[in-house]
C-alpha cells in the first residue's frame, strides 16, 4: 500500500471513530433529558407544596426517609440491593410485616419510630430511572427535607462487601441517584453506597446489575445486609449525624455490638394499615 492511501484509509477510520463516538454521546445525553422530562412530568408540583395531611404529625420528634433504591418485581438483583438492605432494616426494627402501598407516593412505605426519631421506609415502585419522582412525593408527603432523605443504592465502583457513607454530591453515574437530584433540586441527600463490582469477562454492566447475585455472592450478601443496617441505625439515632451528617474517610463505619443494636432494635410499631 503507497502512503497516499495508507494515510487515506488512516483518516476514514479516524472519522468512522469520531462520529460512532458522537452518535454515542448525542444518545447519551438525549437519555438523559428524556429521562429528566419525565421525572418533572410525574411531578405535580414542587416538593414543597405536596405536603399531605401526615406532615404535622410528630412535631416534637425528628422524622427521616430512608429509601431503597431499585427496580420493582427485581428486589433480588443486584441494581435493587438498595431495597434488600432496606427489608434488612424493616425486619430489624420486628415491622416487616407493615408494608403498605401508597399511591400518592408511588411506593411502598413504612413508618416506624427509632427512639425520638420517626423513620419512613420507602421502597419505589417506579423504575430506577425515575425513583427520584417516588422519592419527591414522599418528602412532600411527610415534610422530611433533602437533607434527611437518605438514599441506599449500588455502587458499582466498589467490590461486594464494601460500603461506604456519602454525603451527597454528584450521581457519579448511578440514574436512580440522578432521578433523586433532579427531582428534589438538590444533591445534598446522604447515601449509603453497597458495592457490588463490575462485571468480569465480556458480561455488559446492564446484564450485570440487573441480574442476580451468583450463590457465592450471597454468602457475602447476608454480611453485607447485617452491617448495612448497623450503619444506617448508626445514622438514623446518632444526634450529631442528624444535625450534620459527615461521611467517614474510607467509607466503611464499623459494625455496632449486640447490645447496641438490640437497644435501637426496639421502635414503637407503626399501626397504620390497608392501602393508600
């Protein structure tokens, strides 16, 4: 081959390259505004001006959303362990048994009491890409500020077993946690991050975090679910954490003794029932 054509055919496939990647990109963020349409659409109004009849209820306790992130029907999936670690918590506290759909909220919620701290537990029953719409209703719903709103997703960037607290920033990728921050306005939610890796081999990162976890990986799963609800007990009821959370260095906050955790295992059972 002469270097005229040598150079020819160099930049066709410099030029293939460029437009595969800008076609890629154009997609990418045509999803993205798509996906951001439909979280506002779903919304009926600002977050402040949903406030439901249950706003005014415990005036004189502090009152948190903590929420599983996920896909409904998929609790069993890697993108949903949000939402395991959350049937962790609601089986901790002995209210497992009080899920209720609520409508006005597009969710599944719980509400249980921790000490002088009223929790909601909510689990979406919309898809990750617009929880942030569920997560929204809710806090209008019960008053709860973006700040007190603590968000349970996967992170693919750490391997199974690792956790790590976040206090708020970017989505750094994850499309349930950007649903969040377009539909509260804000990125100041904290976050309770649970590693589940990235695919090995040829496997594509949606095949990944959609499917569910191999039979060795369930063996860490049932560790990983334990400390997650120490972590989020350790958040929920330490008083300096609610006035002005801080994220660990490294991530990972260690687990709490026995006694601890059966003293913040003991609510005050919600009563609420049927649906909504």
């Amino acid at each position: 081959m002469n270097p005229l054509s040598f150079l020819s055919t160099s930049l066709f496939d410099s030029c293939q390259s460029c437009m595969v990647r800008q076609t890629l990109l154009n997609f990418v963020t045509m999803r993205r505004l798509l996906l951001k349409l439909i979280n506002r659409a779903m919304l009926t109004g600002p977050v402040g001006h949903m406030m439901g009849s249950e706003a005014g209820v415990h005036t004189n306790s502090r009152r948190r959303l903590v929420v599983g992130l996920g896909n409904p029907g998929m609790n069993s999936s890697r993108h949903s362990v949000g939402m395991a670690v959350l049937e962790a918590l609601a089986s901790r506290l002995g209210v497992a048994d009080n899920w209720r759909g609520d409508r006005h909220v597009s969710g599944e919620v719980i509400v249980s009491d921790i000490q002088d701290t009223q929790i909601v537990l909510l689990r979406p029953r919309l898809l990750m890409n617009i929880n942030g719409v569920s997560v929204a209703k809710a806090a209008g719903k019960y008053s709860i500020k973006p700040e007190h709103i603590l968000l349970v997703h996967d992170e693919l960037d750490k391997p199974l077993g690792k956790l790590a607290m976040k206090q708020g920033g970017s989505a750094r990728g994850h499309n349930g946690v950007r649903s969040c921050v377009e539909c509260l306005q804000t990125d100041v939610m904290p976050r309770l991050r649970i590693g589940i890796g990235r695919p090995s081999g040829k496997t594509s990162v949606d095949r990944h975090v959609l499917g569910r976890f191999s039979q060795e990986e369930q063996e860490v799963l049932s560790g990983v679910l334990e400390e997650s609800v120490d972590i989020l007990l350790s958040q929920l009821t330490d008083k300096e954490n609610v006035q002005s959370p801080v994220s660990p260095p490294g991530g990972r906050l260690a687990s709490q003794t026995g006694k601890q955790r059966e003293r913040l295992s003991a609510p005050r059972k919600d009563t609420t029932t049927g649906q909504t």
